[in-house]
C-alpha cells in the first residue's frame, strides 16, 4: 500500500500518465510488467470477491436512520432559528445549517449513484428532492457532470472536475490565464481554502444556469420549481425572525460553511494524483485506482459522506456507503498481491498534496522576471 508522495521519481512514459504526483518505482515497474490480460482481469477478481462478500447489497436501513436524524438536526436548527430572534447568535445556527446541508448533499450524491434505495426511479427520487428541494442544487446538473468525472476521472479534456475554473489544475491551463485570475492562480495553493467559502455560491450558480440553457434538460421545470420553492421558503422563513441586513448575513455563512465542506470533501480525493492524457486508453482497474485517492482515520466515512473511500467508490460506484471499509480490504489486499499503486493518506496529508499541487500548477502563470536573480540579470 502507498502513502503520498509528491516527490517521488517519474513514472516512465510507457504508463501514459502526467504525473501531478509521483509514487514509489518498486510498485510501479512490478505493474508495468503485467500483462495487458493480467490488467484487464485484475477488476473481475476483485468484483466477485465483492459480490462473494455480499458488499453489493443495499443498506436502506442505514440511510433511513441517517436521514431521519439529518431531518431531526435540520428541525432543531430552524426551531433554534425562530427563538434566537434577533441576535447575532444566528451566524452560528448558520454555520449549523451548512454543516447539515453538507451532509444532505452527501446522500444526495449517494442517491446519484443508486446506493441508497432498490430501484433506480426511487433513487432519481430521493436524490432530486434532496439536492433541488433541500439544498438547491439541480440534481440533474449533477448527475451530468458527475457521470462524465466517473468515466473519466483526472483525463485531459474529459473529465469536467479538471476543466478550468478559478482554480486551474493543469500547468498548460495555469499559463493561459490572463488579468486578476493570473494573479490569483499564481497563488492559488495558498488562496484554496478561503475561495472555497465561494464554493456554495459557485455550485447554486453552475447548476441553475444548466437548468436555464436551450439544450433539453430532463426535469427541467420540476428542478427550477423546487429550488424557486427552496429560496423562498428559506428567504421567508428568515426574513420573519430577522433583520434584512442579518439574513444576509446569515446566507453568507451558510453559502461559505457549505461550499468548505463540499470542497475540502471532494478535492483531496483526485487533486494532486496522476492525471491522464486525453488519447490514452487504459483498463478500468487501473485508471480508477491510479487517479484516486483514500483518506484514513477516525471518523472520515461521517465527515466526508463515504468519499474517503474514494477508490472503492469509483470502483463500485454503486455500493452503500457502510459496505465501503469492507471493499477497501479487499481491494487494498489485491493490489498488495500485485504491485499496484494504492494511494491512502490523512486528512491533512491530502490537503497538504492539494495545496503543493495547486502551487506547482500555479508556477505555470508566474513571469520568469519574479525571480530577482533574474530579474537582477534583465
């Protein structure tokens, strides 16, 4: 099993990767000397022990507690709400609600993926209540883009997640980048987390302005008509119990705490692994596992909504949210077995590789001259 290792040796061309982040070589080249039939088998192996396990079986049980109780704390947050009245206290019943939506949004993406009930319809359901209806999110936005990362997670023009942004995540990105947003991407390892308090605004953003295009959009109306519901409930609700100037306030600590955890809950799992030229084709086991990476410890499966088991998540991206310790086992096991790189870290590991990451992207947009030896040599 590896751990992260940003400053590794590069990995021979033959692997068809751009590194962002570099692994150990022992692995590596025992993995290069796989066949392509031995690459190609090593998912079906892994799956019927998954299925053998019984790791394919829903948990409805498991979600119905965990929505029952997200309910339960987003009730108490609103009825606290309501009794605080006027008061500045209300900045941390927002910080509260951000926290919960966070969570919401979690099973949400867990229904995106038919983890949560039987049927597919039912989950499509489940899914669209809770991100339109609940948070305000289009789930078919989601839906759309998320399926297009899974297929093609880290790979050069297609997978949306690297597509540039504020953030940038490819060097030939970086160096394009003009004006204030130069500036920013410059240093934007650093500048990560406080833009990630923009986050929730950008999400709300983005989805709405999908719902709005021209193209045909499936659910089209249905999603506008539940987030329109959502707002002005929400903008309601606040308005009787407080100020103007104080619900304002409010949103934006509910927008920034949400957009937080949303971000520091998805990046660590992709940002700073190898990334993938757009022509290469590699088998499912390998590109999957290679591009993601597991984050350990106490508590993260709650924290992060089961993302960080992101590599058993791409790899079963329909498996319950409780089955994910026990598949990471099995995968981890197998790739011990055959010198395939398994990257697991902590919590504050990945966000270190994030920010290392981010920065060594950014030194594509910096001008040779900011270097005073150089600037000393003009």
């Amino acid at each position: 099993m590896l751990t992260d290792r940003p400053d590794g040796p590069a990995v021979p061309e033959a692997e068809r990767f751009d590194m962002t982040t570099t692994m150990t070589a022992g692995p590596l080249r025992s993995t290069i000397r796989r066949s392509e039939e031995e690459r190609r088998a090593d998912f079906r192996v892994v799956a019927k022990a998954v299925r053998d396990a019984g790791l394919l079986e829903r948990t409805v049980g498991f979600y119905a507690w965990l929505l029952a109780g997200l309910g339960v704390a987003l009730v108490a947050l609103l009825v606290g709400s309501a009794l605080l009245g006027e008061s500045w206290w209300q900045l941390a019943i927002a910080a509260g609600l951000g926290v919960v939506l966070t969570q919401v949004s979690f099973v949400a993406h867990e229904a995106s993926h038919r983890q949560v009930l039987r049927s597919g319809p039912a989950n499509d359901r489940l899914g669209r209540i809770l991100a339109a209806g609940v948070v305000g999110i289009s789930h078919q936005w989601w839906m759309s883009k998320h399926s297009r990362h899974h297929a093609n997670p880290n790979q050069i023009g297609r997978d949306p997640d690297i597509e540039i942004d504020t953030i940038h995540f490819l060097p030939s990105d970086a160096k394009r980048s003009k004006g204030a947003l130069r500036w920013i991407v410059r240093r934007q390892g650093w500048l990560f987390f406080p833009l990630l308090t923009l986050e929730g605004l950008n999400l709300h953003v983005l989805s709405i302005r999908t719902l709005l295009e021209r193209r045909p959009v499936e659910g089209r109306w249905i999603e506008l008509g539940m987030i329109a519901a959502r707002f002005a409930a929400l903008g309601t609700f606040l308005l009787l119990v407080m100020p103007w100037w104080m619900a304002l306030a409010f949103l934006g600590v509910q927008l920034a705490v949400f957009g937080v955890g949303m971000g520091a809950s998805f990046a660590p799992n992709h940002k700073g692994m190898p990334t993938v030229s757009r022509d290469a084709r590699l088998d499912f086991f390998t590109k999957q596992v290679r591009t993601s990476r597991n984050i350990r410890g106490w508590g993260m499966s709650a924290l992060m909504g089961g993302l960080n088991y992101q590599v058993e998540h791409h790899l079963f991206p329909n498996m319950a949210r409780p089955h994910l310790k026990a598949a990471s086992a099995i995968v981890q096991a197998h790739c011990r077995t055959h010198g395939i790189p398994y990257t697991e870290t902590g919590l504050v590991g990945a966000y270190a590789s994030v920010v290392r990451h981010l920065n060594r992207v950014g030194l594509a947009a910096r001008d040779p001259f900011d270097c005073p030896m150089l600037a000393a040599r003009r």
